[in-house]
C-alpha cells in the first residue's frame, strides 16, 4: 500500500544508508505496523458498521437514528470502540504478511 511505502522510506531515511540494508526487516516491520495502525484508526467505525450489520438478527439493523446515537457509547463505545482489538489482530498480520513479501523479493 501507499502507506506503507511512506512509513518505510522514512524509516529508511532515518536509519541511514548504510542502517537501512542492515536493519531492512526491522524498518518493513515498523513500517507497515506504523501503516495499519493509522489506517485501522481511519476505518474502526466502518468495521464496527460491518459487524453490527452481521451479528444483528434479521429486521433489527438498521435502528432509528437516535436510537443509535443514545446506545452508542453505552453498548459499543461507537466510533473507536473495537479498536483495540482491530489492532490485535491486523496488525501483527500486516507486519508479517509484507515482512515475508519482502524477504521473498529480497533473494
């Protein structure tokens, strides 16, 4: 992704030239955890959206307008209420799936 490319370049301009071979699997690692934790921010309240929507009961979802926003913060912390655990799962998940296409492309 775009972003991910942005996160590694500057890490890679951080460490330096000669750091940035050396450490190269560290910086992919950071640089795409750096990525995803940005972009899950940007898309915890779609996430949360999609899942209300497959846990409901057929004919409970979509509520009223203000039904939603009177149990949003009680129920499910709406917006950034499952981002915790967003991150949990895709960040270690992004971190190795472009640690490995990285250390593939590398040979």
């Amino acid at each position: 992704t775009i972003e991910h490319q942005v996160f590694k370049d500057y890490y890679m301009n951080l460490a330096g030239e000669d750091n940035a071979y050396k450490y190269r699997g560290a910086i992919y690692l950071a640089g795409s955890a750096s990525a995803e934790f940005f972009a899950d921010i940007a898309l915890c309240p779609m996430e949360m959206v999609k899942v209300k929507i497959q846990t409901s009961p057929p004919g409970t979802f979509p509520v009223n307008f203000q039904a939603a926003m009177a149990a949003r913060d009680k129920i499910t912390g709406f917006p950034f209420g499952s981002v915790y655990p967003l991150w949990a799962r895709q960040i270690p998940y992004t971190m190795a799936k472009f640690y490995f296409l990285y250390l593939k492309t590398d040979e």
